[in-house]
C-alpha cells in the first residue's frame, strides 16, 4: 500500500499580511502539484494531517475552487480535523463546518477516533486518526497517540493534528515529546499542526513523523528558510519505507515572505507581552485567546464534568457567532 502525505494546508481566501505574493494562487499551485505527485506515484492513498481550511466557515466560494483541485486526486482522501477546521476546536461541531461539507460530498473523507479503516492487500494495513479537541497533549498521551488494533491489521498508521515536537516548549504551550511515545503500538504516527515540521524519524522500525506545513501563513523567521515537503509511503511485505518530497513550485521563503513586516512583527510582540502580563496580574485566566480559556477550563479538576462540558459548549457557540473573527 502506497499513500502521500500532506498537512496543514490552511486554505483561506484572503493573503496574510506577512505574504508578498497572492496567497491563494500560491496555495491552489501548490496544491495541484501534491495532487500530481499522487498521481504521477500511483499512491493508493493520500492521507491529509488537518487544518485543511484556515477556519471552519471559509467562504464556500473559495471552498469549490479548491474542492475542484483534490477532486483531480485519482485516489481517496483522507484526513483528520486540525484545531482551524472545527468551531472551538471542537471535533463534534465537524457537521457544521466547510470540512464537513467536504465530507459530505465525498471529496475528502474525515477519519475520527472510533472508525479505522482497514486496506488489504499484500498487507493489511489499519488507518486511524485523532482530530484536535482541547485537551490534546495535556492528558495521557495513550489517549490519543496509542491506537487499538480493531482490525487485526499488520500495520498501524495513526494521523494525530498535535503538537508533537522534539524538546520542551515553553511552560503554558501544551505538547508531547517524541521520546515519550515510542511505546505506541502504531507502527505509523503522522502529525500535523507544528508547522517547523521534524521530517522522519524512526527507532527499532517505527516512525513518527512530520513534513512541516505545506502554507506559510506566520512572520516567523524560521518559516523563512523552511521549503515545503510531503512524505511519500509504501508499505509491502519487505517494510516500511518512507521519503520527503519537496513542492518544487515553492518559492523561497525570502521571495514570499515579507521580512519588514516580520521585524514590525517583533516590536509588537514585545507591547502585547508586556500587555498580557498586566492581564495576568488581575485576572485567573492565563490568557486572552478564547481557545487557550476553553482549554483551561477544560483542564480544572474541581470542576463537575457536566459544567465544564456546559460551558465549552456555550463558548463553542459564541465562538460560531463570531464570523470575522479570527481562530488560533
């Protein structure tokens, strides 16, 4: 069984203040040419690692005009919800969104938690998948990076939209680290929502890996040096093999990356942290951002389940109101 993998793809209709090209013509081309290597390679699969859309209720204009291009795939989609696909990030509002019309009509198919999917042919081969959901990375990491073998499959390939990363992150930024979940059964772990990426990475036959977003959509000056990847996959009864691609239609990050913007960008992130410090001062919250809120109610012990699943759900629904806004 051969897949391609591709993440955070981020379509929106408008180009980020950080872009100097026309963003949306820039993603459609290389978006074409991830669809033309799964072809050109004959892939049986192409599995997508969330964040398709840049926010759940994307214009449904801008929506067709990229429909149409994976329609081109001559093989399913698959593919989890990242944190941008759902209203606050909440994978049971998945029926409301512009992935879950994309679902709807058959262009991509979203894998949840509870439905594995099973490939047989020289090899069974079992696809599972973990949307993001709040309290991704602050549980025990079995919840989400251990998946069962329901389908007596030989092996696993598991999609996870985490933050999964190498190091330690900074106190208050929810993630895992690689080391600390070699002991999955998955014989696969693909990831997604850390943009950087860590490209493959394998010990005693396992691999966990993350090819970096296909957008660049942040000022940060890493984004600048990085080129966009897939990972290319085969499964057979001789292993597992696994290959970076990169987009050759992406132009260096210098040639589309505004570094003005980006020094600007540095000023003002120093205002709005000395800014939130004085917030924190006066107030329990550890932030502003109304997904990191949800997050820490979520994460309050003394709290009746029923009431922190109440609240969600009204901060949920808040959040779908918000139509300009904007989502982490």
């Amino acid at each position: 069984m051969k897949f391609l993998y591709v993440t955070d793809t981020h379509i929106r209709g408008t180009t980020p203040k950080n872009r100097l090209d026309v963003y949306v013509d820039t993603l459609k081309e290389k978006i074409n040419e991830v669809v033309d290597i799964a072809n050109e390679e004959r892939v049986d699969l192409l599995l997508h690692g969330g964040d398709v859309f840049d926010r759940p209720d994307l214009s449904p204009n801008v929506v067709g005009q990229f429909a149409k291009i994976f329609k081109k795939a001559q093989m399913p989609i698959y593919v989890v919800a990242g944190n941008h696909d759902t209203f606050g990030h909440n994978p049971e509002t998945i029926s409301r969104t512009m992935l879950g019309l994309m679902d709807s009509f058959g262009v991509m198919n979203v894998i949840g938690p509870h439905n594995p999917l099973l490939f047989e042919d020289e090899v069974r081969v079992q696809i599972s998948g973990q949307p993001y959901h709040y309290d991704l990375d602050q549980r025990d990491p079995k919840l989400d990076y251990y998946p069962s073998n329901e389908t007596n499959a030989d092996v696993l390939i598991h999609i996870v939209h985490s933050m999964l990363v190498e190091k330690a992150l900074p106190e208050g930024v929810a993630h895992t680290i690689i080391d600390h979940i070699w002991g999955t059964p998955a014989d696969i772990i693909l990831t997604g929502h850390y943009h950087g990426g860590f490209g493959i990475k394998e010990r005693n036959g396992k691999f966990i890996c993350n090819p970096g977003a296909l957008s660049r959509v942040n000022n940060h000056w890493s984004e600048i040096s990085r080129m966009p990847k897939v990972i290319i996959g085969n499964v057979t009864k001789a292993g597992i093999s696994l290959e970076e691609r990169y987009i050759k239609c992406a132009k260096k990050g210098d040639d589309v990356l505004d570094r003005t913007f980006l020094e600007k960008a540095v000023h003002q992130e120093e205002k709005l942290h000395s800014f939130v410090q004085q917030i924190k001062a006066s107030s329990q919250f550890q932030t502003l951002q109304m997904a990191d809120i949800i997050q820490e109610i979520a994460s309050l012990k003394e709290v009746e389940e029923k009431v922190k699943q109440e609240a969600l759900r009204r901060m949920t629904v808040i959040q779908e109101q918000w139509k300009d806004g904007d989502y982490d």
